[in-house]
C-alpha cells in the first residue's frame, strides 16, 4: 500500500503581509496544488496556502490557474474572496489564509511602564484644562501641557480644524494634538483628539468629549499588549484624574489601525 504524504503547510509568508493589508484591493494568484479543503498558492513567486469556505469544493479547482480574489478582512483570519467565477449561488466564495500568528514582542515591562506614564501625565494636563471658546487662546496652554515631552514642534492651520504635531525626547515616540470644531454627539462634545506613536506601545488614541456633568475619554489601542496594559492600569488612571471637578469617564478599546486607514483620515 502505498501512503501519501501531506503537502507541507506554507502560511502567508512575511514578505506578503503588506499586500494584504487594504480591504477591497484584488490580487491575482495562482493555484498550486489542491488537498482536500486546503489550496496551496502563489503571489509573486512566495507559496502560502488558503482554506475553502462556503460552497467552495476542491473540484472547483485545478492545478495551475489564476484566481482573481478581493481582501474583504485583513484582521486575522485574512478573508479572500473569489471573483470571476460563475453565479451558481449567491453565497460569497471565500478562502480563508493560514496566518502564523505573530511572535509577541519581548518587551521590558519597564519600558512599557515608563511609556505608561507619559501617557498619564499628559492626560492629567490636559483634563485639567476646561473647555476654551476661543481655540487660538489655547495654543500656548497646549503647548506648555506637552513641553516637558517635546523635541520638536510646530501648529498647522486649516479650515476646521488645529494640528500640533510634536516628536517626543526619546526621538522615537511622536504624535499629535488636534483640535477640531466643537461637535456635538448627543449630550456631549468632541473637544480633543491626542495621537500617540510610542516605540512600544504603538498608537494610543484618545478623544476627549465634554458634558455637562463628565469629561469622557475614548482610549483606542492598536497593539494587543498596550490594550492589556491599559485594563491593568485603568484604576491608577482614575485615581490619577480624581483631582478634576466633573466626573471622568473613561472607555477603552482595541482597535485595528492600518498605515492606509490612518493616512486616509487625516487627509
């Protein structure tokens, strides 16, 4: 008897990740081999493979053809749909890729922690700041907040809306204050948004919006490791903003954050 062996597992390899990071962009692969629900697959001279999910056989596959597919999903699993193909049925044809999960980052939870608290300390500044009218009023007060941390800085103007990019002293964390027009969201208004880039912790967003009563912070975290930190870290925070008058509310999230996405919002 004669025993096959299994074709090797090939995962998305790292020189592809880039390619895949952009939701309804389409590629052209090509089929390698077909074993039982797997597709093994190339792009640009790398294999990877794909898993058939729906409707989708391995009948429906030969060897050596090209395959036009559309990035619906680029958070893990990646999700591929297949275009071209006859309309049988209206479910969606979908691979799903075979990602190798990332190895986590050694980092020195010192580092993390030191990062930790320039985030408070900023914070803690500027909550301390009531709400101003007069937005070119504040420029200087922004500043001052953030000079302790600055390497270099400079405001940009437009229509709606203020910029205050600056490098923090480290030369290898940046980010930016924005302050928008006032906009109302219910009961609330959007006052500040504060980008952060660090070296470890990677983008920490925060938005603040001004009520009657409470100031809320929307806190959003790109990097799973930061997330965790900050749930571990949330009631220092508070303690940290007791001080203010009005009651703080703070909401923290973990959320998917591409370089095209980015760039595509702040224009």
């Amino acid at each position: 008897m004669q025993i096959t062996a299994p074709l090797p597992i090939y995962y998305l390899p790292e020189n592809l990740w880039s390619l895949f990071t952009r939701p309804g962009r389409e590629l052209t692969v090509r089929v390698l081999e077909i074993e039982g629900k797997l597709l093994y697959l190339e792009l640009g001279g790398y294999k990877f493979q794909a898993r058939l999910a729906g409707t989708l056989n391995p009948e429906d596959f030969k060897p050596g053809e090209l395959l036009k597919v559309k990035i619906l999903k680029t958070e893990e699993p990646i999700v591929l749909e297949i275009l071209d193909r006859s309309k049988e049925t209206e479910e969606a044809k979908l691979l799903y890729l075979l990602v190798k999960e990332k190895p986590p980052l050694n980092v020195p939870r010192e580092n993390l922690i030191k990062e930790r608290g320039v985030i408070f300390e900023i914070l803690r500044s500027l909550i301390s700041k009531e709400e101003s009218k007069d937005k070119k009023g504040d420029i200087k007060e922004l500043e001052e907040i953030i000079g302790k941390y600055l390497k270099a800085s400079d405001f940009i103007f437009e229509e709606d809306r203020i910029f205050l990019p600056f490098i923090l002293l480290d030369t290898k964390s940046w980010g930016y204050l924005e302050l928008p027009i006032p906009e109302e969201k219910g009961d609330r208004v959007k006052i500040l948004v504060l980008k952060l880039f660090f070296q470890y912790l990677g983008l920490v967003e925060a938005i603040f919006y001004y009520s009657s009563n409470s100031v809320m912070i929307d806190l959003n975290f790109s990097e799973s490791t930061a997330y965790k930190l900050a749930r571990e870290e949330l009631q220092n925070l508070k303690k940290e903003l007791s001080f203010f008058k009005k009651e703080i509310k703070i909401n923290l999230v973990k959320k998917e954050t591409r370089p095209g996405l980015f760039l595509e919002k702040v224009g």
